[in-house]
C-alpha cells in the first residue's frame, strides 16, 4: 500500500455484500489511510452485511435512500461531524432497475417501473452532488465517482433500461462536473467497469454468457471488483487531480476491440 489516501474523508455508498464493487473499494481504501462513513439505502441494511465491513473498516454506518433528499442532507451534515470535516472522496455505486427485477423486456417497459429505476440508478447521482454543492461539503481537489456500463454508448439488449440510465449518469458527470470544477475545484467522473458477478450484475438476464463473451473479448481480460477498487483509488488521489467530467473505460480493452482471436475460433 502507498498511503495515497492518508488524512481524506469520504462516503462510500453502496456495500452490500463482499462481492460489491463498493464493499472492496472501501476496503482498499481504509488500506490507503482513509477514513469513511458507509451508507445503504435502509432496506439493504437489513439484507446485507454492511456491519461487518464498518467493523473491519472502523466506520461508522449512516442509511439513506439515495433518492431521498432530507435522508441525503443528514448524511452529508451527519458524515462531516463524524469524520471531522470537509469530504474529499465520494463512491455512488448504486443501481437498480424494477423492469429487469421483474423480467419485463425494453420494449414493454411499465414507465413507472422505467421512472423508479431512472430516480435510483441515475438521478440519485444528481441529488448526491447537489447536496454535496449547496452545502459546500467537498474539499478543494476532491473527487466523486460515479460505477457505469457500457452499454451507455453501444446495446446490449438484456441490459435493458439501465443503458438508458447509465447515459444519464455519465451526462450527470459531465454537466456537474463542469460547476464542481469551476466553483469547488472537485473532480467528477464515471468508471464504465467491466461486467462484474455482483448481487446487481447478476440480475441481467443472460449474465452467464454476457461476462465470458466480455472475457474473451478483452485483451487483458475483464477487470474485476478488486482491480475497480484500486482504479478508484487512483481516481480519489491526489495523483489524478486534472482528471474531471470523464467516463473512464476500465475494462481490459474490451471497449476498443472489434474482435479477438477467440471469438474469431468460435465461428471459424
Ligand atoms: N456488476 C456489474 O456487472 C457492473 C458493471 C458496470 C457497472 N456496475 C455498477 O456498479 C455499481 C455497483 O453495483 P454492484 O455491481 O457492486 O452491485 P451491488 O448489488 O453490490 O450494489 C448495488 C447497490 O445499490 C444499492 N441501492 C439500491 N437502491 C438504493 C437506494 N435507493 N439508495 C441507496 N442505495 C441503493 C444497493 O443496496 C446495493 O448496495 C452500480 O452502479 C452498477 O450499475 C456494475
């Protein structure tokens, strides 16, 4: 380890279980120095294991629904007394969508269900970065970080309506990012990661086939939950701190490549 994260508070939100994206990037931090205030919608706080890791971690929890903004102003106000301060890193790893919870295809989409899943997976992210500006809650050179998926630039037709909202997010970056920059010197980016066998990503129809096919198709293979950690580590240093209003590919090069030999092997 390097310290990279030596004397930066954050939010983590989004550890489930060991197998989040969110619950191995607030590990690897707290292996960089930093300190953190966990935070899950309160439904995944019964469901999930969240305590252990706090416990592990030396963090205290805070639940919110990240949709709700009176449950997101006192984690913000509650986590700067906590922590001692201004915050300088915040994870939003947060997805969810009722149409594929309920294997409703995307051309039959039930619009409230389409509007639930948009207010989770995308707008949330608005909601957290406003209530992070209006309070001045971030530290100059801060970073916020945001988990997307491909399937925001190119179709993959099980990913169904979370594509749309991936876009959305990735919009939020660049849109916030650009006040963020300007007024508070903070950076705001999303990580488009490689299909990861998490609680979230095994939802997908056809997760299976759609994470070996991603596998072959990447000249480094797929990143893994491990490997985004420490990618979100480089993102909350202060080694990145120029990097703002991106979506960072982190996927062993599957978005670039047309095709690779294996796949080519398939159909030869
Ligand atoms: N797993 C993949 O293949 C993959 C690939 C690319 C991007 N992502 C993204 O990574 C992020 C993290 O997902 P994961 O794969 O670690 O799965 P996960 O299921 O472990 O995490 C999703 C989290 O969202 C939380 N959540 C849902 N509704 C919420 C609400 N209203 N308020 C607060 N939190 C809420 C859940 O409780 C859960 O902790 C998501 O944005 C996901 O879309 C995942």
């Amino acid at each position: 380890m390097y310290n990279l994260l030596k004397g930066k508070r954050g939010i983590i939100f989004g550890a489930l279980d060991e197998n989040s994206i969110a619950w191995k990037t607030a590990e690897r931090v707290h292996a960089e120095g930093g300190k953190f205030v966990l935070t899950n919608a309160p439904i995944a706080m019964r469901m999930g294991q969240i305590k252990q890791l706090a416990e592990k971690t030396g963090s205290e929890i805070i639940p919110a629904d990240a949709t709700n903004m009176d449950d997101l102003q006192n984690l913000v106000t509650k986590s700067m007394e906590i922590l001692g301060g201004k915050i300088d890193f915040v994870l939003h790893s947060i997805g969810m969508s009722v149409n594929v919870r309920k294997n409703i295809p995307y051309t039959e989409s039930n619009y409230d269900f389409t509007e639930k899943g948009w207010d989770v997976s995308a707008l949330s992210f608005h909601k957290v970065c406003q209530v992070l500006y209006k309070n001045d809650a971030m530290n100059e050179w801060g970073s916020i970080v945001a988990l997307s998926y491909m399937a925001a630039q190119r179709t993959f037709p099980d990913y169904n309506d979370m594509a749309d909202n991936k876009a959305y997010l990735e919009s939020i970056a660049r849109s916030f990012g650009y006040f963020f920059g300007k007024e508070k010197k903070v950076r705001v980016n999303t990580i488009s990661q490689s299909p990861t066998p998490t609680t979230a990503g095994q939802g997908v129809k056809g997760f299976d086939g759609f994470i070996a096919y991603a596998e072959k198709m990447s000249p480094l293979g797929n990143a893994t939950a491990q490997d985004c950690a420490d990618y979100t580590v480089s993102l909350f240093s202060d080694l990145t701190r120029k990097v703002t209003m991106q979506n960072l590919f982190h996927d062993g090069g599957f978005s670039n490549t047309g095709v690779s030999q294996e796949v080519i092997e398939k159909f030869s």
